[in-house]
C-alpha cells in the first residue's frame, strides 16, 4: 500500500489535544494491523525544544536517537507502542537551519531564496521523509500551533500543496473547540465556521472535523456544522472530555473515526480494530478502587506537564498493579528536615524528579534522607539519583561537602561530576548526554530482578555523571552500582539493597512505560510501594 498523510490541525485555541486525537486514530488504525507514524511540526523558532524551560512547553521528551522532542512524541509513543525518532519532531527553527545551511552550502544556485517555495519545500520534504522509509502505511502529522497563527502559515501552505499533490492518499482532520456559554445555557458553533473558514481561505478543506467539548453535541447542530463547513455528517464527531486520554480512542472509534478516514483514503475497512489489549487495560483503569499514594519530589510541582512521562509511567504501573493512583507533588523548595516527616510519612512510595541546577536541590536530600531513614520506596530519577548518591556521601559516607559539579563547582568532593566529553562543550543545544545507551546489570541486583534480564537499554538526558573515583567507596558503605554502560563503564543504576526498594538511575525509565508496555521499574517500584502500604495498615491493625 502506498504510504497516506494525515494531516491534523487545530482551530479556535490550543490544548485542545490534538496530540490525543492523533495518537488515539494512530492506536485504532495500529488495531487493524497498518503500520502507523505520528510526527509533530511545531511552528516556533527552537532549534529543538531541548532549551525550552518546562515552564514554557512542559517535559522534554527524548527519543531513542537522542533528539529532544516535543512532549507530545511522549503521547505518540504511549498509545502506539512504537519508537519515535528525530525525524518526528520538526519546528520551524530546524526548517530554517536547513533552509539556511543549503543557501550557504550553495544548493540554491545563486537563486534568491524565499519562504514559498524553499522554505515550504522543506517543510514537504519533512513531511515525507518517514514515509518515503517504506515502513509506514499511514503518516500523522500533527501541525502545531492554531489556524490563523502567522508562524503556522507556511506548515498550511504546504500542507495544501502536498493535499494537491497526493490526491485520496492524504486527508485532514481538524479539531476545533465548540464553547458552552453558561449564561445562555448553549453551546456555540460559530468559532468552529470561523476556524474552518480561515482554513478554506488558505486553501485546505477538511475531510473530517473533530468537536473538543464539554457537553454533548446534537446530531442537529452537528447537521449544521456539516452544512457550513463543507464536510459530510458523518464525519463530523465530537470529542468529548473524558474521565482518561486512554479512553479517546474507545470514544473515537464509537463515532467511527477509523472507518471513515479509511474509506475517505480509498480503503475499504474490514472488521474491527482489535482493541483487547487496550481494552483490559482500560478495564483495569475502570476498576480500581484501591489507592496507592506517591508522593513526586520536584520544583515544577505547579505545573503537571513538566513531568508528564513519570505521571503516565505511575498511572500505567498502579493501574496494571490494579490500584488507583494518588499522585501527590511535593514542592522540593518547601520540604526540609523539620516538615519531611509530615509531609513523606502519608506515601506508600516517592519518587525524586530530574531536573536541572540548584533550587530545590536541598528540599530532594531531605527527601532523601527522610526515606532512607524510614525505609520507604524510594525512586529517583537522573538528577534524582545523582541526589541520592550525594545524600549518601555526605550522611552515610562522612563527605559533608559531597556535591555534583554542577551545583557546587568548587566542592572538594564531586560524587556527581561532569563528563570528560562534556567538558569542551559551551553551546547549550543537543550538547547532552542523549538518547538510548545499553546498560549492563549486576545479576542479583533489584534492577535486574525487576527487567528479567541483564541487558537492557535505556534513554539519557543529562550532562553530570557518577564518579567513578568514588565507586568503591560507596560500594563498601553499601550503596551498591548495580547497572553500568559496558563500553564506558559510568554508573547508570545505584541501589540499597538493604532496603524495601531504594534505587536510582541516571537514565529515565519513565520515556519507554506505555499503556501495553508499562516500564519494568515502575511496576517494581508500583508493587513495593503496595507491599509497603499492605505493610503499614497491618501494623495499625486496619
Ligand atoms: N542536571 C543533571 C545533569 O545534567 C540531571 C539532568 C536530569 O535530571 N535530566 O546531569
């Protein structure tokens, strides 16, 4: 089958999920056995969004091939179980340093060079190149940003060229907003017309349009839509909140979402998408009554989607472990010693989050501390476990002073310190350590208990490394190195084996958990979090 473009964009405002509804149609067109990619073009100027401060855009999410990406390949990946590349993730800023890098390589031929056609050129070229791999059957590609935005003006340009060109082998889906005003108790169609008709004033007629709402839509008022908007009844289809994203699928699926971009694409739909996996686990979601409460250490606490990996990875792990999450943030500028006691002693379990420089460094070793001392699950995560290995030196080995380089550059003893590679390194984009690295298991160790194997490879993001000159220091106080790089050697896993589950990993396991492949780690930290929880109500005689 020749390779087919979707197109999704949005109208009216943003957040409206089209990250959802393209992964949930990638999950049921998966479910009928094609092989699907997603792809976001993201219309701001960032090289990558490597940069970017989660306060901006949320987690950065990295890929195996070690781009920094939007956190929507996070969702990508979550619903489709397959791996996302650099070619996923495109914005603005790589099309121009392309574009540019072409002028001065002198690709162009002494031709003036202009938006329309090279910098549109580009953008085709990007849209294709997935599918031009042969391994895909269907290519979603999310244009970001809203319709009517200056900055997503080229990606629809070329998003009407290319539906010129590939003809029934391409389709857009567009998802707009239709608002309930309280007052007058209705819900508003006219910004949806508007959206549409900014869209067919470039050039592109949606084949299918998507309602995000919050209260049903008739089949009157979507006649009505259908009318104005040039698109059939049918495929017009509401996106209702609902209690999960994992349940959009169901939703879409129930409006025939699939069917109709199939057909509208020249394929006849057969049978139905074989969901049961997805299903189970949804049905596992539905029926777990049972809490399990962990608390996540971390300065971005405000803001949920700064850690949206690591809050997909606990939900996905309780829910297989059939207990219902109870996520608490626990702001690491306000923990310390004399609170950790209130604030740690209600979790089953804690996790110490990644992050970068200084604030709320201090508020993580309390953490640390606390944990350790009180023998509760403990996990933590890059900059997470670098904590953990300083929180040791300093209580457990004697080095008051211990720290990693990059908070204290001047610290006698760097137990965490940047990597020989790095240290040349001033240009801040893409200079991490990135991507996926091997990291070989110590047999008997937690880690390896939990992976059921000794290999295993995992996903990076940092600058700071284990000290190795440390390594036999700690490893005699009990902190043992359980999982390491076999080329490089550095530290990739530490564990206390003498506790009920404490290990940290330089890596972020949280990247690959998905809803059919929930991480390893997570559901051994998820079932030691519950033990623990079991433990502690048996205690109080419940
Ligand atoms: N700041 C730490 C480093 O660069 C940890 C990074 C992280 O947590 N992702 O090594």
């Amino acid at each position: 089958m020749e390779t087919k473009y979707i197109f999704v964009t949005g109208g009216v405002v943003s957040s409206l999920g089209k990250g959802i509804i393209s992964s949930s149609l990638a999950r049921l067109l998966i479910a009928r056995g094609y092989r699907v990619t997603i792809q976001k073009f993201d219309p701001y100027i960032n090289v990558d969004p490597g940069t970017l401060n989660p306060y901006e855009h949320g987690e950065c999410y990295v890929t195996v091939d070690g781009h920094e990406a939007d956190l929507d390949l996070g969702h990508y990946e979550r619903f489709t179980n397959i791996h996302t590349t650099k070619a996923n993730s495109i914005t603005t800023g790589r099309i121009y340093q392309n574009v540019i890098d072409k002028e001065r390589r002198g690709d162009y031929l002494g031709k003036t060079v202009q938006i329309v056609p090279h910098i549109t050129d580009e953008i085709k070229r990007n849209v294709k190149q997935l599918g031009l791999t042969g391994n895909f059957d269907f290519v979603i590609t999310e244009i970001g940003g809203v319709v009517g935005d200056i900055e997503s003006l080229p990606f629809l340009e070329a998003v009407r060229q290319l539906r010129w060109e590939l003809g029934e082998n391409s389709l857009c889906v567009h998802l707009t907003y239709v608002p309930f005003i309280a007052a007058a108790k209705e819900l508003k169609t006219k910004p949806t017309q508007h959206s549409v008709k900014k869209l067919q004033e470039l050039g592109i007629q949606p084949d299918v349009l998507v309602l995000r709402t919050e209260h049903d839509i008739n089949a009157d008022m979507r006649r009505k839509i259908a009318l104005f908007c040039n698109v059939a009844p049918d495929a017009v289809i509401q996106s209702i909140d609902c209690p999960s994203i994992y349940e959009v699928p169901l939703a879409m699926h129930a409006q025939h979402l699939d069917e109709i971009v199939l057909r509208k694409m020249g394929v006849t739909p057969e049978g139905e998408p074989h969901m049961a996996p997805w299903l189970n686990f949804l049905q596992k979601m539905r029926d777990a009554s049972e809490p399990v409460t962990i608390g996540l250490v971390g300065k971005y606490v405000e803001l949920q989607d700064a850690y949206k990996s690591i809050n997909e990875a606990l939900f996905q792990s309780a829910t297989y472990n059939d207990r219902k999450l109870d996520l608490r943030y626990i702001h690491s500028e306000k923990l310390n010693e004399s609170n950790a006691d209130e604030l740690l002693s209600p979790l089953d379990g804690i996790i110490i989050a990644p992050g970068f420089g200084h604030r709320g460094i201090d508020g993580k070793f309390a953490a640390l501390k606390w944990a350790r001392e009180h023998d509760v699950p403990t996990f933590g995560i890059c900059l997470g476990m670098q904590c953990m290995v300083i929180e040791f030196a300093r209580d457990v080995l004697g080095l008051p002073e211990a720290n990693s380089s990059e908070m204290n550059p001047l610290t006698p003893d760097k137990v965490i310190d940047i990597m020989e590679e790095q240290k040349s390194v001033s240009n801040l984009g893409g200079t991490m350590r990135l991507g996926a690295y091997d990291c070989q298991l110590k047999p008997d160790s937690l880690a390896a208990k939990a992976y059921g194997t000794t290999m295993v490879s995992e996903r990076h993001r940092h600058r700071f490394e284990f000290n190795d000159e440390y390594r036999r220091r700690f490893e005699q106080a009990g902190m043992v190195c359980a999982g390491e790089n076999p080329q490089t050697h550095l530290v990739e896993i530490v564990e206390l084996p003498g506790k009920r589950w404490f290990l940290g990993t330089q890596y972020h396991p949280e990247y690959s958990s998905t809803v059919l492949s929930p991480h390893p780690l997570f559901m051994s930290f998820m079932a030691a979090a519950i033990e623990y929880r079991r433990q502690k109500a048996d205690k109080a005689g419940k």
